[in-house]
C-alpha cells in the first residue's frame, strides 16, 4: 500500500503534468517576452488593463485635414511634439507622465507609471521622438452638452463621418471590431447616439465631470462637431433595421476579415481568414499537438473566458505543419459574436495563441 506521502507526490507530479501541458502552472510562455519597447508600448494594450492602448485614441500625426495615416480620425489630438507642451488637460497638468497616467486609469483601466519604471521611461522616449520641432501649443479638450436637434442631419454625410471617426473601434460601417461591438441593429436612436458620444466615460473621473459611464471615450466638441455629430447619430439611427445572414452567402461585413495567431504556447502560429458568413480558413498552421483538450475558440473579445465558443471538433493529438483547415460556424449569428479566435485548452482555460480579427 502507498503512504499518505507517496500519494500527495503522485497527485502532484499529475497535476504538474497536467498544467506543463496546457501551458500553465508557470506563468511564463515557452519564449519569455522581452521588455516592451515605447513604441509597442503606446501601440498595445496593457495585459493588466482592458482591450485599449494609446494608439486607440492618438494618432502619432495628423494630415491638414486632422487624419492620420489610416484616413482615421482620432478621439483625442494627436501626439505630435507633445512632450514639448507646457500644460495638459486644459492646463491642468504641466508634466506629461500625469496625462499618461490619467488616460491610464480613466480609459485604459490600468495602474499609473512610476515615474523611474522601465516601462515609463521607454514610452517617454518614445514619445520625445515624435516631433517635428514645428509648435506644441496647449491645446483645448472640453466636454460639450448633447445636441437634440437632428432637422438638418444628413446620414449618408454621417456615414462617411463614421467611417473616419467610430471606425476607429466600431469598425468600418458600423460592423464592430475588437473594441467595440456592432452599431448595426442596435436600436439606438440618434438622441442616445448623441448622448453617449458626448457623455460617455467613467464617472469614476477625476478630472472629467458629469460622464456617464464605460470606458469608451467621449468626443470632446474640438474634435467633433455638433453638426457633425448630428449627421453620425442619424446614420447610426438610419442602420437600426435587422440584418440576416445565411450560411450559403458571404454578405456579412465581417467577410474578408483576416486574424494572425500569436505564439503563445505548443508553437502555435496561423493566419485565419473569414471566407464567407459560416466557413473560416486557417492557413499556415502550426500547432505540436499537445495539451488534453484543444480546440478553435471564438469570442466576442479578446478574453476568451467571457462570451466564448467552440469553432469545430478538438484539434489536439496530431502535428501540423503549415497545413490548412477549414472551420465552420455552426450559423451565420456566430459572426456578429466573433472579434478574436483562439487555439484554446479548454481544460484549464489557456491560451496557446490568439489573434483579433481585422
């Protein structure tokens, strides 16, 4: 007969087992990270915080016409020679590591820098580089009351206008994104669409007043206009009719939308196309085959523990090597929910590589 001790080292050695293979129990991937650099700092989210970086609202330039490189036009000013500012947030700051920290907390739900932290220092350089030596005037951000006349809106000017400012996170025509879900059929009208874009932010704020709660950002009246503004929230009313998608069609606005996997864990790497409203495409996959209970998850995020779903049969137990396969959804209402795809342990909820469609 085993003793007590024999059987605690067993259940151990199983347990451990269990977790190496699903790539827990460490809390390090097979290729620890190196440290972030300034620049993947601004432009990533932080993995302690929610789904947004600093890129998601600042661009790091502007042509005249206030787009950046992506034809997007941003919630907040761009970051060019911001450093060199004398003041921040309406003269409220005067040194720019206290904005960072501010828009860290407010809308990226994440902890503040330390002003000595590794991290801190490679952003700073990182935003010191972005100058022109042209001027870095202050520049005004004020909150602005929620319009209700709509008599003269224009929606097909509202469309266009989406398409360079809420694109940025609902995605282009409204179809949603990893940041932001579909406006398509959301049954909002042009008031409520009006009221949040004014007034939407934490009410936790301590610098802002009077939000109304969630992380999205307000746009302040420099950025967007009440004319504008009106011609958006007609569009966004003007979309409020029910679409259905079908399984024998490739209608659905996420069509075409491809996801790169990360490496995370078993050597998982791939590119994932949506080919049609129920058929995704994985190519160039490579996976090693290990873990108890491995499959294609799909999510409405980047968290694949809320909302998640199981995309085809387990995958676990052969090798591949750059192969192809081909999924398929179980109907076409699944792609309204589907933002990011996983190689997903379903035994202990890990990860072995993801990516967000786009």
């Amino acid at each position: 007969m085993l003793s007590q001790a024999t059987l605690k080292w067993s259940t151990t050695l199983v347990v451990a087992s269990l977790l190496a293979a699903c790539g827990g129990g460490g809390g390090e991937s097979e290729n620890p990270s190196t440290p972030l650099s300034g620049e993947q700092l601004f432009s990533q989210a932080d993995s302690a915080g929610n789904q947004f970086s600093c890129s998601t609202c600042h661009a790091t330039s502007e042509n005249d016409q206030g787009l950046d490189e992506q034809g997007l036009h941003r919630p907040a000013h761009s970051l060019l020679n911001a450093t060199r500012r004398n003041a921040f947030y309406n003269g409220s700051f005067s040194e720019v590591i206290d904005a960072v920290n501010n828009c860290r907390v407010d809308w990226m739900d994440a902890s503040p820098y330390a002003s000595d932290s590794a991290q801190w220092l490679s952003l700073e350089e990182y935003l010191v580089s972005l100058s022109d030596n042209g001027d870095a005037p202050e520049i005004a951000f004020n909150q602005a009351a929620a319009i209700s006349d709509f008599s003269a809106a224009d929606p097909n000017a509202g469309h266009d206008l989406f398409n360079q400012t809420c694109a940025t996170c609902h995605g282009q025509n409204a179809a949603g994104s990893n940041l932001a879900r579909t406006l398509v059929a959301s049954g909002l009208s042009a008031q409520q669409v009006a009221s949040k874009v004014r007034s939407s932010g934490p009410t936790s704020s301590r610098y802002f007043s009077n939000l109304s709660g969630g992380n999205m950002p307000f746009w302040s009246e420099q950025r967007l206009s009440d004319g504008e503004l009106a011609d958006i929230a007609t569009y966004v009313e003007s979309i409020n009719t029910a679409q259905s998608y079908t399984c024998n069609a490739s209608d659905h606005p996420k069509v075409g939308q491809v996801a790169m996997l990360s490496t995370l864990s078993h050597g998982v790497s791939g590119r994932v196309e949506i080919l049609d409203n129920c058929t995704i495409e994985v190519s160039d996959f490579n996976y090693d085959g290990g873990g108890p209970d491995v499959l294609f998850y799909g999510a409405p995020s980047s968290n694949y523990n809320q909302g998640g779903f199981a995309i085809g049969d387990t995958i676990n137990g052969p090798i591949y090597n750059n192969d192809t396969l081909q999924l398929s959804l179980d109907n076409a209402e699944q792609l309204d929910q589907l933002a990011g795809i996983s190689v997903w342990c379903r035994d202990f909820s890990v990860s072995f590589g993801d990516g967000l469609f786009n």
